[in-house]
C-alpha cells in the first residue's frame, strides 16, 4: 500500500485536472440533503431509500472519475447509479451497515467508531461486487479492513487542518475539500483492491 501521503497527492493531483465536475455533484448531493431535511415527515424514510443510494452513487462516480478522469459527468452518473437495476441492493446494505454501527455503538462509543473504520469501504463493495449480499458486502470490508483501520483513520484524520480552513470560509471551502478527501479515500480503496489481488484472503465471508 502506498503511503499516505502518496494517497493524497494522487487525489489532489485528479482534482485539478477539472475541479468543477467534482464541485458541482458535491453541490448537488448537499442540495438534494437539504432538501431531504427538510422534508421532516418521514426524514428517516428519506434518508434510507433518497440518500443512502445517492451517497452510494457518489462516491462511486467519484471512484470512476479517479480511474478515469475523462469521466466527468459526475451528476448524471451519480444519478443512474443510485437508481439503477441493484437499487434496493445499495438501500439494504447502507441500511444494515448503518444499524450494525449502531448497535456497537451501543456497547461503547469505542467498538461503533472501529466497526465504522471496518465498514468503511462497504459503498465500494456493493456497486463492485453485486454478486454478494448487502450483508456479505459489508462483512468483505470489515476482511479487507483488517489492519488498515488505523491507516484509514490517520488519512482522514490528516484533512483536519484543511476542515478548519473550511470552516473560516463559512463552510464554502468544503466544495472543494470533500472531493479532494473522497479521491484520497478512492485512491485508498484501490491500494486495498490491489493488495487483495496479490494476497487474497482466506475462510468464507461469513
């Protein structure tokens, strides 16, 4: 895997070969958000069957623009995808992944923040790999995951500088910010891809 700073410099470096395809989805998912917020009658509806798959879309328009930055029709793929053929597919697994963390969270603040680490990388999963259960999918991060969850932690944990700064521009920085940090965290998932090919892991996903 390389380091993290070679993650970041990846990202940023398909940043800017167009920042505005990448601003714009951002700016269309925080719009489609807000609006789903405001919708207070079943929010959490919303939440389940609007966002999660959205969510879903977006960070996978944005892993196919970091394999190829040619694809920069963010908004239109972020769309087909959340409400493509596995729709339901995406729903259920960010729905269990979500519950799970909560329920650890339930035990101790500590166990739910390391089962979010361990899941982290289910979005990828269940647009890659259709083929699993929305429960396999989420039980295939939490293996690929293993031993990675401290590097996944100090990558993000390495934007807080840039958060701040975000945050003095009352939140507008964050446009740009975000698609920055999902490259990083794109560029993160392909460095686990790649180990996996060259040591797959061993037992059942179960």
């Amino acid at each position: 895997m390389r380091t993290r700073a070679e993650q970041k410099a990846a990202a940023l470096a398909k940043c800017r070969y167009n920042w505005t395809p990448l601003v714009l989805s951002v700016l269309v998912f925080i719009a489609v958000s807000c609006v789903a917020a405001a919708t207070t009658i079943a929010a959490a509806l919303v939440d389940i069957f609007v966002l999660a798959p959205i969510e879903v879309a977006l960070i996978n328009a944005f892993l196919a623009y970091d394999r190829d930055q040619t694809q920069d029709n963010l908004i239109e793929s972020m769309f087909k995808r959340a409400f493509d053929k596995n729709y339901l597919h995406k729903v259920l697994g960010m729905f269990l992944m979500a519950l799970f963390v909560m329920l650890w969270s339930l035990l101790l603040f500590i166990p739910g923040i390391i089962k979010a680490y361990a899941y982290a990388m289910t979005p990828f999963i269940l647009e890659e790999k259709p083929e699993l259960s929305a429960y396999e999918a989420i039980k295939y991060s939490e293996k690929i995951m293993m031993g990675h969850k401290w590097d996944f932690f100090v990558l993000n944990l390495s934007f807080i500088g840039w958060g701040i700064l975000a945050c003095l521009t009352f939140g507008i920085g964050f446009l740009w910010l975000a698609p920055y940090m999902q490259l990083a965290q794109c560029e993160f998932y392909e460095d686990l891809k790649a180990e996996q090919a060259e040591k797959p892991f061993e037992g059942e996903i179960s």
